[in-house]
C-alpha cells in the first residue's frame, strides 16, 4: 500500500529523525527560555541515541535483502543530515549566535556533513559486498551529538558570550572539515558507544540544575 520498507530500525531511524526536528522547535520558540533550550538538547540527544542503536538493530534482525539494506542505508543519511547537519546548526542560531559569519560557518558545515554522508553510501554500496563498514573515512556526522550538549553546558559558565561564540564558531567550522578529512576511524564498540551515552547523561543532568544560560539574545 506504501512504499518503504518498515521494520524496526528504520522505525528507530524515523523516531530520531523527529526528535531532531521537536529540537529545533523548542529552540525556535518566541517565547523560549532555559527550559525550552535544555528540552531540545534533550530531545537532540535522543536522536543521537536512535542513530547508535538503529544499525545494531538492523544487523540483529536478521537477513534482510540486498534492497532493504540500500534501504536502510540511504534513510539513515537522509535522516543524519537533518539531524545532526541542520539541527545543531538551527539550534545554536537560535540561541543568538547568528551574526553573518556564524550563517557562513552553519552552511560550511551542513555542506560538509552533506559530502560525508554522501562519500559514506557510495562506499558501502560500492567497496563492501555486505554494505557492512568496519571503518569510516572522515569524521561521522553524529560527532556533533556528543559535543553540543557540553558546549550549551558550558554557557551556563561563561559569562562573556564573545568567547562562546567562538568556541561555537571553532566547533562548527573544524568539525565541518573534520567530515571530509581523508582519514580513518575504526567503528566504535557497544563499551565506547555505552561511555558516550554515560557522558551525555551527566552533560544533561548537569544542564538541568542549570538556572541561566548566558546566551546574546
């Protein structure tokens, strides 16, 4: 009746690709305060943990076709673009950080994430007979989930906005770049994966005893 393929890591997949987009809503509201601002870090940060958890769920469920895993493939890229190229950038201009130069970085930084994304499907579908890949070339995109949340943390702070429009603007420009270095970067572990989730957790518990951000609205 549709067309798709549906099970349940592409659900997982979908789910994070919405939680990516409440983000960016919470963050765009008028009236938003620091409420708003840690609500869509946290939604955010549910996106990334559905983007860790949707391909070992693929792998797990079984033999899938050779078209389901083209599938799965191209609505994760489609989805991590969103997700974590646009989002992080949407999120930070809507917290004040959104002067000419932090416009240009954004879009630096989307585009790269694009490229990345791209790069990555042609290798699985070309280089790997089980579009299965054991390394990565290039920073992966979702780096930006682990590093945002401390970095809306560190707002709570610093007080001088100038040095965290920068740390923003270094952030955004280096891990742009980071996306299309010809380097690789061995798949992380279930151990690894679990110690990031670890860190975001304390990252948010933190940010929820956080009365204030100093943000240059």
């Amino acid at each position: 009746m549709f067309i798709g393929y549906f099970n349940l890591a592409n659900t997982v997949t979908l789910l994070g690709l919405v939680s990516s987009i409440v983000a960016v809503l919470c963050a765009s509201e008028e009236s938003n305060g620091v409420g708003m601002y840690k609500l869509a870090i946290i939604m955010f940060l549910i996106a990334g943990l559905c983007d860790m958890f949707d391909g070992r769920i693929a792998r797990g469920t079984g033999v899938r076709k050779r078209r389901e895993k083209i599938f799965g493939i191209q609505l994760d890229s489609l989805a991590d673009i969103v997700s974590f190229g646009v989002a992080p950038a949407l999120i930070v201009y809507n917290m004040g950080y959104s002067g000419v130069a932090d416009l240009m970085i954004y879009l630096v930084f989307i585009v790269c994430g694009a490229i990345r994304l791209a790069y990555f499907n042609t290798q699985a579908l070309s280089d790997t007979p089980d579009m299965n890949m054991k390394h990565f070339t290039g920073v992966p995109i979702p780096f930006s989930c682990v590093a945002l949340p401390f970095l809306v943390l560190l707002t709570a702070f610093i007080k001088n906005t100038e040095i965290t429009r920068w740390i923003f603007r270094a952030f955004f420009l280096l891990g742009g770049l980071s996306f299309i270095l010809k380097i690789r970067i061995k798949k992380i572990g279930l151990k690894t994966q679990l110690g990031i989730v670890v860190f975001e957790i304390i990252c948010v518990l933190i940010l929820l005893f956080v009365d204030e951000l100093h943000l240059p609205l």
